[in-house]
C-alpha cells in the first residue's frame, strides 16, 4: 500500500477545519486565573487561563478589547466567553477570546481570607479578647438598614421575648460601597449612649451584598467598641469578618435578639427560684437564731445574772491591790533617793565643787606652764642648732682666715684664663671691697 504522506501544515489546517466545524466549540464560557500575560503593541492580548489541573492559551484581539472594565494582569480571576480553535502555525488550539469579566467572587474570596489572616495575626479573633454579653439587658442597640426584614424581626423579637428592655435604633447603609464607612460612623457614635448591647447585621444575601462587613475599617471598628456587640450578618451558613471580632456571633438577625434578651418565661422562672431560695435561707436563718435564743434562756448566766457582777467586782479588788503595791513601792523608791542624796558630802559641804574644781584648774594651769615652757626650749635649741649649722656652710667665713674672693661681672673667678689684661676685677676681703685692673695672666701658672 502506498503511503500519502503530507505537511505538517496540512495536517494543522485540517485539525483547526475540524474544530471549526464543531458547534460546541463556538460558544464557550470558561473561568480560571490570568497567568503569562503579555500586552502586545498591536493592542491585542496574549495570556495563559488557568486552574488548578490545567492551562490553555487564549488571545483576545484589539477589536474585542474596548468593552473591558477593567486590566487584565496575571493572578486575576476572570470569566471569559470565545470560541475555541487550533493556530496552525504552531499546532495548538486556544480559545479566542470576545469578552471577558472579573470573577467577583474569586476575587472577593482572595481578599476575604487575606484578611481574615491577617487580622488573625494580630488577635484581633481571640478569645480572651471578647466581652461577655449582659443576660439581663435594660438597652440594646441596633445597628442596620432602617427598613427590611431584619430591623423587623429584631425588634419583634425582643418585644416579644423582653418587652421591658429598650431598642436604639442606628440606622446605617449595609450594601455597597458607602455601606462600611456608615457602619463603622454608626458603631462609633453608639459609644456615647448608655447601651448594654449592639447588635450589627443585616439580613441574607450575596457575597458582594454582605461585602461591607468583610471589610478592615468595619472589623477594627467592632473591634475597638467598649460595647459588647453580637454579629448578625446574613443566614446561618454565611460568616463574615465582622463574625470572627465580633463578642459574639448570631446565625441571623432572629438570632442575635433571641441571644441578646431571655424570655419572659425564663425572667419569672428565675424570680420564682430566687424567691423559694430567699425563702428557705430566711427560714434557715429564723431558725438558728431561734436555737441561739432558746440557748440564751436556758444558759446559767441568764437565770443567775448576779454572777457576772460578781466576777467583775472581783477582778476589780484584784487590780486595786495591784495599784496599791505599785504606789507603796514606788513611794519608797522616791524615799530612798532622797535619803541618798541627803547623805551627800556635796549637800553638807557646797563649797567642795568650787574648791574641786578650782584645784582642777590649778592643776591644768601648771601643766600647760611646764608644757609651753618644754616646747620653748625645744625650739630654741633647734634655733640655735640651724644657726651654727648654717654658719658652717656660709662661704663668707672663710674671709675671716685671709681669704678674699675675686668677682668679674658680678661672677666669681675660679679660673685665671677666665681674665685677660686690662679686665676689671673686684676683690672682696673680709673687711671691704678692692677694685684692680689685671696687668698681666699667667694662664695655668701658680705664681
């Protein structure tokens, strides 16, 4: 059999007529995350769409482009609507892409639990952070849509349950962008009213309907409230950011009023048991004091009341006899004394402290005497000693046995070749002063 064999090219533009032909393949809707993308300078768009398992290529022409909302890059979730065929040049398929939106609810998601991680993070989630809520409220706060179900059933709810406990109403948006600024006014001025509980929520709804309480200001807000508040966002299976700070969350708005007040029934089954319990310890209480009573009249004390003066009067003579040895003693302490110092020569004779004392400054009057008189010959024989001492060593004595000295310019000359002729000397001798003229040297001669 003869083999056909034919061009890679040929075979492409025949996988790509096959594709085209297939009406499935016309109208496709697809979702998945942008990655490689790559805006090309003739206007038209190249990026991969992804999943989790798989990729596909897609390009969406310049022509198709002008209707987006917003900028493709890489990592966001898209929905894309195209048709699918094969590129011949290369041999692959991709889909041609003719519109393409956000994946809200991808997106959404992202942000939710990047948040949610956060705020994790910093504690704002934990336990011992929370407030306890008031079982027995006198005023609850209510922060929500002024109309809808949800103000509606909260009210109801604990008018029927507690109709003694007041509601404050803050109205506040609850849906789209200018929602969590409201929300977060609204909590801020609850804060200035006497109230025991906020309740914060709205009634069910989409992802991006409930957006404003997946919000950071709204979070940080419920957060920061001196308030305990209960979350009461949306139904039961939907939880939001403002659930997880929140002192406590409520499956839906019904719920947070049926959490926040008791019932009646509840308040006077509880007054019933205080009373039988105030009942029985009143009756505990009549009954002891009535054993104590019975035991006062029948004790000894009671039926003879004379003894207790009699004990008293006793232990009153006990500490008469005690102050009167204490005076006796003291007393004669006080006579002894005095008979002491009656005895005192000093008393009998009152000139001895004069003469005792004038004998001690005689006394110390002769000491210091000798003393000074002591130093002074010490000192004066050092005196003297310096002198002869310093008579030795003066070199003026030796004019006193012939010698004289010879001066130049007010310097002694101890040398002759320190003089020439003609230079003027001065000869000191122990009695005046010679003035000469030197007329001939001998220089290192004796003469």
């Amino acid at each position: 059999m003869e083999k056909n064999y034919i061009k890679v090219s040929a075979l492409n533009q025949y996988i790509k007529l096959l594709m085209d032909d297939n009406s499935f393949l016309h109208k496709i809707y697809l979702k998945g995350e942008i990655s490689n993308f790559k805006n090309h300078m003739s206007g038209h768009l190249y990026f991969t769409l992804k999943d989790e398992e798989s990729r596909v290529s897609a390009v969406m022409f310049k022509s198709n482009t002008y209707e987006l909302k917003f900028t493709p890059e890489d990592g966001k979730k898209v929905l894309v609507e195209g048709r699918v065929s094969c590129y011949p040049a290369q041999g692959t398929y991709q889909i041609y892409v003719e519109k393409m939106e956000e994946d809200g609810l991808g997106n959404l998601y992202i942000l939710y639990e990047k948040l949610k991680r956060k705020l994790e993070l910093e504690g704002l989630f934990d336990v011992q952070q929370k407030k306890a809520i008031p079982k027995y409220p006198s005023r609850i706060g209510i922060i929500t849509a002024p109309t809808g179900a949800a103000i509606r059933d909260i009210l109801s709810t604990i008018k029927r349950r507690y109709p003694i406990c007041e509601t404050i109403l803050f109205p506040s948006l609850v849906q789209g962008k200018a929602a969590a600024p409201d929300i977060v006014k609204q909590i801020n001025r609850a804060q200035n009213y006497p109230i025991d509980i906020l309740i914060v929520g709205r009634g069910g709804g989409s992802i991006e309907d409930l957006w404003a309480f997946n919000e950071e200001s709204v979070a940080r807000a419920i957060f920061e409230s001196k308030i305990p508040i209960i979350s009461a966002v949306g139904h039961e299976i939907d939880y939001t950011i403002s659930d997880y700070v929140a002192d406590f969350r409520a499956p839906t708005p019904t719920g947070a009023a049926e959490l926040s007040v008791p019932t009646i029934l509840e308040v006077r089954n509880l007054i019933d048991q205080s009373a039988i319990r105030i009942k029985n310890s009143l009756k505990k209480k009549i009954e002891l004091e009535e054993h104590n009573l019975k035991k006062l009249q029948e004790s000894y004390l009671l039926k003879n009341p004379t003894m207790i003066y009699e004990t008293k009067m006793q232990k009153l003579d006990f500490i008469n006899e005690e102050l009167q040895h204490w005076f006796e003693k003291y007393l004669e302490n006080k006579k002894n004394k005095i008979i002491q110092l009656e005895t005192l020569y000093v008393l009998k004779n009152p000139l001895f402290i004069f003469q005792n004392k004038q004998e001690k400054i005689n006394y110390y009057q002769n000491e210091c005497n000798h003393l000074i008189h002591r130093i002074l010959e010490k000192y004066q024989h050092q005196f003297e000693f310096t002198i002869n001492t310093l008579k030795l060593v003066n070199p003026l004595n030796i004019l006193d046995k012939g010698y004289s000295f010879v001066k130049k310019d007010n310097q002694i000359i101890k040398n002759s070749n320190d003089l020439k002729e003609n230079d003027i000397i001065f000869i000191q001798m122990r009695e005046g002063n010679v003035e000469a003229t030197v007329k001939e040297v001998n220089y290192g001669k004796n003469i």
